[in-house]
C-alpha cells in the first residue's frame, strides 16, 4: 500500500478490508483510495472531522462536482465510496448512522445520437447511382430507411413477404422479439417498386425469400451496409461519423420536429410495449399511416 493509505488510520482499515474481504483489484482499491482521501482533504479545508460529518457536509461536498460539470459516472462512483466508508465504520461504531445512505446515484444522461439536417438527408440519399443494380438497392435501401426508422439489423433481415407495396407497410422483428408493422411513404413506395421491377427483369435470384441482396445473390451483411454508406459520405462530403443509425435518429427528429406526437415515433421505432401484433395494427395502424404522410418530409 503506498504511503497515502496510512494518512488516516480509518480509511486504512476501510481500504485493508475491502482488499482482504471483498477482493478488489488494485485499480479499484485506488479509486476508493482516491475518492476517501480527496473528501477527507475537502474536509480538512473546512476544519471538519471525519467522525462527525453530516449529511449536509456530503451535500456540499457533491455540489462542488455539479458546478464543475463532472460526469455522472464519476460522481456516482465517488458517492459509492464514501457509502462504503461510512457503512464500514457504522459496522465498527466508530458512528452511529451513515450520512451517505441518502444520496443515491445520478442518472448517466447519454448525449444525443447525430442527426442529420433534411437537406444533408436528401444529399446523401442522391448518392447511390441508382442506374446500377447496386445503386439502386443502396437507394433502396437508404429511402426505406429513412422513411421508416428501423434499426439496420431489421433492414437487412427484411424477406419479400414482410413488404406490402398495396398499403405501403412493411413488417419487421425487433429487439425482444417483437414484431411491428411501419407505414412509409410514396417515396420510398417508388424506390421499392423500382428495385423489385429490376430484380425481375434482371432475374437476380428471385427464388431468394431475401430482399435486399448482393450481386453474388446472397443477403446483403451489416459491415457491408455500412461500407456503402461510408462511401457515399466520402463522395458527397457529408461528415464521416454518420452512420446508419444517424438515419434513424433523424426519421424520429424530423417527424417530431415536424409536428408528430412522441408517442406516435416511440410505437414506429419499436420503442413501447405492444401487448400484441393485432392490438397495434388495428387500433395504430391507420393513424400512423396518416401521421407518417402528414409529418414526414419524404412521406
């Protein structure tokens, strides 16, 4: 242990305990080192003991890191430890109750996924050539996208039987294993008609039950997806760290900053509980189909 451990004699014995009961590695024993002895500082500067802090001191203390702007994850771990502390010398009487008991964790807020403007959207969906077979499923593929919000594993797992060209509706499975059915748009009606009409005419490989497909025939992979749309970003000048997933976040962007209802885009992205495939079809699916096409800026 280094020398820093035997500042205090408390937090000593706490640290020699949880290396001998619980079995910490030293990284984490250091980080529950740092944070006791970086409170028992703070203390210090007050002229307060640790054996007669108050759970006012910790709120003070913990304001300190808000107005610093230090991450959730980092407060949350320095709130752990002097949980643990102070559990550790209730266990051992050297207090009567734990000060810190109160303070739960902070929620970690994740920052927004990228989005994309309707004009950088547009940009990148007239990139494909669409005069070639592979062009044109790219575009087929970034207009579906785009028009229905789904996640890329649900693109590239889509079968000929999931996609109904006469009410412009697509079925896919989502995470959890729960189906739901997306209305799209007359744009992306016209692409998919496009690229069925020459998968026809092209024969390629129509006994496939897969949709979108390589030119080898064979279902089109995720990292291949990805390629292509890398490639298109290159061309087009569009930022390099948007990904497939940008496209989904922007579907939900544009159609709640175009006036659609949050509860409408959480049922589209697969986001809600249905409690079942009929319920959601027949109670939702009319008056999604009309938001998508009120709301939607290819809709």
């Amino acid at each position: 242990m280094s020398a820093d451990l035997k500042k205090n004699p408390i937090i000593d014995s706490f640290l020699t305990d949880l290396l001998l009961e619980k079995g910490l590695s030293k990284n984490t024993l250091k980080a529950y080192s740092n944070d006791c002895y970086a409170f028992t500082a703070w203390l210090s500067s007050k002229k307060h003991e640790l054996l007669q802090v108050s759970e006012k001191d910790i709120e003070n203390y913990l304001k300190n890191f808000h107005r610093i702007n230090l991450s959730h994850s980092s407060i949350n771990r320095k709130i752990s430890s002097l949980r643990h502390l102070f559990n550790y010398m209730t266990k051992k009487k050297l207090i009567k109750s734990n000060p810190a008991m109160n303070f739960s964790g902070l929620k970690n807020i994740k920052p927004l996924p990228k989005s994309l403007s309707i004009a950088d959207v547009n940009i990148l969906i007239n990139a494909p050539d669409s005069n070639t077979f592979i062009g044109l499923r790219d575009r087929t593929m970034i207009e579906l996208m785009y028009a229905t919000g789904v996640r890329i594993s649900e693109l590239i797992d889509l079968k000929y039987s999931h996609i109904d060209l006469n009410r412009s509706l697509i079925k896919v499975m989502g995470k959890g294993e729960k189906e739901r059915i997306i209305p799209f748009g007359d744009n992306a009606l016209s692409w998919l008609s496009d690229y069925i009409e020459y998968r026809r005419k092209n024969n390629l490989s129509l006994n496939s039950k897969d949709f979108f497909i390589s030119q080898q025939g064979k279902k089109i992979s995720r990292q291949a997806f990805w390629y292509r749309i890398k490639q298109y970003l290159l061309i087009s000048n569009l930022p390099m760290d948007i990904s497939p997933h940008t496209l989904r976040h922007a579907f939900a962007t544009h159609l709640l900053n175009n006036g659609a209802d949050l509860r409408s885009v959480q049922m589209l992205l697969g986001h809600s509980d249905l409690s079942t495939t009929q319920i959601y079809t027949h109670i939702a699916k009319q008056r999604l189909s009309e938001m998508v096409k009120e709301h939607h800026p290819r809709g």
